[in-house]
C-alpha cells in the first residue's frame, strides 16, 4: 500500500456551494469570478454570490424541493455556474448534461436519473424538450435567451423571496449526477456527495493550489467532472478569475490567452498537441501561461515535452483520476520542475494506492512493478445510482475502488498508467462506452453481430473502431455502417473505422475477446 506524501486534510463537512464560493465572495467581492471570452462581460463574486442565491430562490419558489434531480444541460457559459450552485443551494441534485447529446441520450440519462427539472441553453432547447417528451418533467428554463413559451434564468433571479435555507447533510446528500460508463458497460449515474467532491478540492490543493486572483481560462466542458471540479470549482474556491470559452476554437483560443494573460490551462491531450505542433501558436504572444496541465486521458511523453519546450515551460503537468473519484488523486506538483517523465503526479493529500497483481492472486505489487490501480479516500463515490451490483463490482469490502487502469508507481512516489484492464474507450478525454455501440448496431437490419474497441492512431489518440459480422446476403459498407452509428449518437462516440469478419471472437461464456480483435 503506498499513502500520499502531503498531510491529510479533515474532511469538508459543508454543503458544496460553501465549500466553494462561502469564503470566495466575502473576501474576493469585488474580484471578477467570471469573464466572457466572447463578450468580455464579467460578473464579480459578490454579483456572483447574490445571482446563486436570487437562482435557489425562484427554483424553490417554483416548486424544487431538496432531493429533486435537475438536469443541467448546457455548453460553457458565465451563467453556467449561477445555474449550478443555485440549483444546489435549493436542495437539488444536478445531473451535468453533455451539450452533445442526442435526444435519445438525454432521454436515458432523464429517465434513470429521475430527473424533473431542466435548465437548457437556447441553442441546445429542441434536444432537451424533445428528449423530456413523455416524461415527468415539472419545467423546463432556458440558460441563456428566450423562446418566448418557457422560462428563462432571468425569470429565476427575479425572485423577490428570501434564498431557501435547505438542510443539507454533506456525508449523505448527493451534489451532482454525473453520468460514467466506468470500467465497462452503458452510462451510470456516479453519486457524489457534497463531502466527496468539496473534500477532494482540498486535497488538490494541498499539492496543486491555485493562487488568488489568477487568470484561468475555461475551454474543458463543465458537464464533464475534470471541466466542473478540477477548473470550475477549483479556480473559483481560490478566489481565481475564469475565462470562459463555449467550445474550443484553437484561435480564439490563443486570442483569449494572449488578450486576458491567462496564467493557469487546464486541457486535454488533443490540445496539448495542438499547443505543440500547430503553426498558428507561434503568432500569439503565450508568455503569461505559468503552467499548463493536461488530465481526462493519457498524454504522451515525447508529446508533452515538445508543448513544454514550445511554451518555454519547465514541463506539461499532468493528473489523473475519473468521475467515480470526485475526481482527482493524482498530480504533478507545481512546485516540481522536473516529475518523471510520462507522470500523471503524485497521490493528492490522504489518498492510498495499491497496485494488484493481474494474475489473479490478489497480490500487492511494489516499486515499479505494474498491476491494476486501487484507490482509497474520502473522494471515492458513494455508488452508482440505482445499481448496486455495480457498485460492489466496483467497490470492494475494504473501500478500495478497482480503477481497472494498469500502472506503478516510481520511486520518487510519482505514478506512471501505462494501459487499460477496462473495455471504456477514451477518444480526446471523452469516455466511449464500447457496449453502447455495439447495442446500437446490433439494431441495423443488415448486422448480425458486432463488437467495438479502442484503437490508437498515428497522434496517439484512441478512435472507436467496429467489427462487424453482416447479416446473410447483406451488402453493407463502411461508410454505411460509420453513418449510421454517427446519426444516432454524440459526435464524439462516432466509429472511426470499420472492419467486416465472419464471426466476433468470444469466450465459451459469450464474451467478447477484445483482445483477438487487436491485431485484426
């Protein structure tokens, strides 16, 4: 068993939109909290602090009571997080959105999680009104405009009523819903507690603090949990100014960077890659950028040290977790010019690691020997939502949540993940779950069996690739079977590649070996 070097930190027993703004808005008021990159327009902690509460009141005041799911559904915004801590400080339990979805994913996501309240962006409304079609949705707002028929976030922060003051127990009451295909299989929803996740932000910053008043710039998508905790909450808990950006353009981008001299970018490996090697990079002054630091998938080394040498930075820090660990408990220290090379950091404060032997024997492995990666910590999840067998799958007796990730830690204490016991892809930070595609083409008249993995390209970046077994006298193409899955599904969840076999190779047990179709 390896335990973080940092001294452990107590456990954060407040309701989250505390542990985040309670101190930031006392004594960061007049600081801004949030810019828009587009715009300019920026809201102070104070104003940020008034509009959370003016938002819990006109939710209450529209029928939210504590334990109600809202579905939060939207790109980045400012309004973003006066949607979310509001929500939260009603007593509601935000499930985050991809503002990617189909109407048949968020459909799913709002009949398992039980959603009855939606807060939409304008542009994204068809798909969430047409995905709460049939279900008991109490109301849906708009984030961001009007359609001149459903209310607007304007309407909820002209409540003239007191905020509600919602009892809250911060070890029991879930915070957000996020939603995780985990080590394998279809989404589930991922139980954070206001404990976990306000926790896990103090044991961040024992190794990777982020200074008052710096400049953060807030490309990484809120609904995904490195997006929320790790920059959102993160930046604005210190009291940080965030720049925020609807979606990556790599331009823009940098023009915001340059314009705002942004010190802090959290990102994912595809735009580390383009940080290394686009020649758009080199017309934009960067000089302010303390660090970069890259998480949601593996970076690769010879990769990071070319952005690091192009930036004129020390290194490319890096860190690890995932949604089920609220999420991080890993980091590369700030204070650290040199970590190992390839390292996703160091365990963050009162964090344990075991790495497990992958024979079968239960075995713990030490220095440098790779195995399967145990987590313990007060960041662990309280249990996916409604799925308790999954739960213990993932859980064990002792606490120690199974990531199904491989890797060993250094001697100098750093980890290094070097592959995946799990079937989950990953393509640019997005998780792919390989089951849910392989259900939908098993929908195609023309399919009589199919199976998907990851496959890793020349940009090291993990593609969805699928095997198919056509049905008797079917004349199916690629391109065919590539358009079918993109018209039904996110755009990151599209298959990249197609390959046609007689039969997918499975055990006697029926499943699939994922292993045989590696070198297929």
């Amino acid at each position: 068993m390896f335990r973080s070097q940092y001294p452990d930190v107590p456990a954060v027993e407040l309701p989250l939109h505390e542990a985040v703004l309670g101190d930031s808005v006392q004594w960061y008021a007049d600081t801004p909290a949030l810019i828009d990159g587009l715009t300019g327009a920026s809201v102070s902690y104070r104003e940020l602090g008034e509009a959370v509460d003016r938002v819990a009141a006109g939710l209450a005041e529209a029928g939210l009571v504590k334990g109600d799911v809202l579905a939060l559904h939207s790109y980045n915004a400012v309004r973003y997080p006066i949607a979310l801590y509001g929500a939260i400080k009603a007593g509601a339990t935000v499930t985050t959105v991809s503002s990617l979805a189909t109407p048949e994913e968020l459909a799913g996501q709002l009949r398992d999680s039980g959603a009855r309240w939606i807060i939409s962006a304008l542009p994204l409304s068809p798909v969430a009104l047409a995905a709460a079609e049939g279900l008991e949705i109490r109301e849906t707002f708009l984030l961001d405009g009007t359609d001149g028929v459903h209310r607007t976030l304007d309407d909820l922060l002209a409540a003239a009523g007191p905020a509600p003051q919602v009892a809250i127990d911060p070890a029991r009451d879930l915070a957000i819903l996020p939603y995780s295909s985990g080590t394998t299989g279809l989404p589930k929803g991922v139980m954070l507690t206001h404990r976990s996740i306000a926790t896990n932000l103090a044991q961040v910053a024992a190794v990777h603090a982020t200074e008052p008043g710096e400049r953060v710039i807030g490309i990484l998508p809120f609904f995904h949990i490195y997006g929320l905790s790790a920059l959102l909450n993160r930046a604005l808990r210190a009291g940080g100014t965030m720049v925020v950006l609807p979606r990556f353009d790599l331009e823009q981008f940098l023009r915001v960077i340059q314009e705002y001299r942004i010190e802090a970018v959290p990102v994912a490996p595809p735009i580390v890659l383009a940080l290394a090697k686009h020649p758009l990079v080199d017309a934009y002054d960067l000089s302010s950028i303390r660090y970069v630091l890259s998480a949601a998938a593996p970076l690769d080394a010879a990769l990071a040290a070319a952005a690091a040498d192009r930036l004129g930075l020390p290194t490319i820090h890096q860190g690890y977790g995932m949604t089920e660990l609220s999420p991080a408990t890993h980091l590369v220290p700030l204070d650290d010019p040199e970590p190992s090379p390839g390292a996703v950091g160091k365990l963050v404060a009162a964090t344990e690691l075991r790495v497990l032997a992958l024979d079968g024997s239960g075995r713990d492995l030490g220095i440098d020997e790779d195995g399967e990666i145990l987590i313990r910590g007060p960041q662990v999840m309280m249990g996916y939502f409604g799925r308790p067998h999954e739960t213990d799958t993932m859980i064990d007796s002792e606490g120690w949540l199974h990531t199904g990730d491989v890797g060993h830690q250094d001697a100098r204490g750093y980890l290094h993940v070097v592959d995946r016991v799990k079937e989950l892809i990953k393509y640019k930070g997005y998780q792919v779950a390989p089951a849910e595609l392989e259900a939908l083409l098993l929908t195609h008249p023309q399919i009589a069996d199919a199976a998907v993995i990851g496959v890793t390209d020349d940009e090291g970046t993990e593609r969805p690739k699928a095997f198919v077994v056509p049905a008797p006298g079917a004349e199916l193409t690629e391109q065919q079977v590539i358009d079918f899955v993109a018209d039904r599904v996110a755009p990151y969840k599209k298959v990249r590649a197609v390959a046609f076999l007689a039969a997918v190779p499975k055990s006697a047990s029926g499943k699939i070996l994922r292993r045989e179709l590696r070198g297929k």
